[in-house]
C-alpha cells in the first residue's frame, strides 16, 4: 500500500488498519525534523489526526495535529481534501487553533466554497468544545464519540 502526499509524493505505508470510524495509516518520513508519522482519517469528523515522530533535538511541544479536512472513501481508495484549518493538542494545555488566515484566504480566493469554510468552521469549533470537555485531549474526546484511536 502507498501514501500519495498533497505534493505528489508516493511512499510506502508500513502499517495500514481500517476500523468502522476510519482509517490509520504509519508510515516512515524522510524528512530532517521527523522520521516517521502516524495518521488516523475519520471523515465523521471531518479531520485527519496526526502523530509526527520527532527526531532527536527536533522535539516539539504538540501529541496530535489535526487537520480539518473533508475525507471520503472511494472504494479502497481513501482521499481527503485539506480544508486550512488545524488544531494541535499541546499536552495539559487547551488545545490550540492556527492557520485561520488560510481558511479565510482561502474563502475570499473561492478556493473553497463559503459551505466548506463554514463546515471547517463548525468542525474546529467542535473540537476545541470536544478536547475541552475531556481533559484537552484529542484521544479522550474521539473515544467518547465512538471513535477510539490508537497509537503506536
């Protein structure tokens, strides 16, 4: 199985697992921050959930990245479409939100309809509300909406 990025790259997946609420996906980096990354896609949700394994003396402060994103599945072909906004969960701490002058650049060029600006949105709203309610943690909050991820 392959991983094709937003840029066209075609990398090897090393683990792959389907389950009812998504797709989870690991696979090695060959990039100088990181060298591996771990990502759950879970079109409930709207977001693709990411885990970046930082290398030595790259670490930074953050567990989980979400992206919002419409993800869909065509057959065995899973897809999602980067819709600006992100999240990342910074351990004990709220969770933040950043890249809103991207969703909104985004909108005024209409390289996204004002419908999926609206819905990433109400997406990142939903999160911030969910990892709130559950200690600001990303996994807490996906579990109790029945979508309980695992990592590596």
């Amino acid at each position: 199985m392959t991983n094709t990025d937003p840029k066209g790259f075609v990398r090897e997946v090393e683990e792959f697992r389907e389950t009812q609420f998504g797709l989870y996906v690991f696979r090695r980096a060959d990039h100088p921050k990181f060298d591996a990354i771990e990502s759950w896609l879970l079109p409930a949700f709207d977001l693709r959930a990411t885990i970046f394994r930082f290398t030595p003396g790259h670490e930074r402060d953050q567990r989980v990245y979400l992206d919002v994103a419409r993800v869909w599945r065509d057959g065995n072909l899973w897809h999602s479409e980067d819709w600006y906004l992100d999240l990342v969960e910074h351990p004990g701490r709220p969770i933040e939100l950043i890249d809103v002058d991207e969703l909104l650049a985004a909108a005024a060029a209409e390289l996204l309809s004002a419908g999926d600006a609206e819905r990433a949105l109400q997406t990142a709203v939903r999160a911030v509300a969910g990892t709130a309610a559950h200690g600001h943690s990303v996994d807490a909050w996906l579990a109790a909406e029945g979508a309980p991820i695992t990592w590596r």
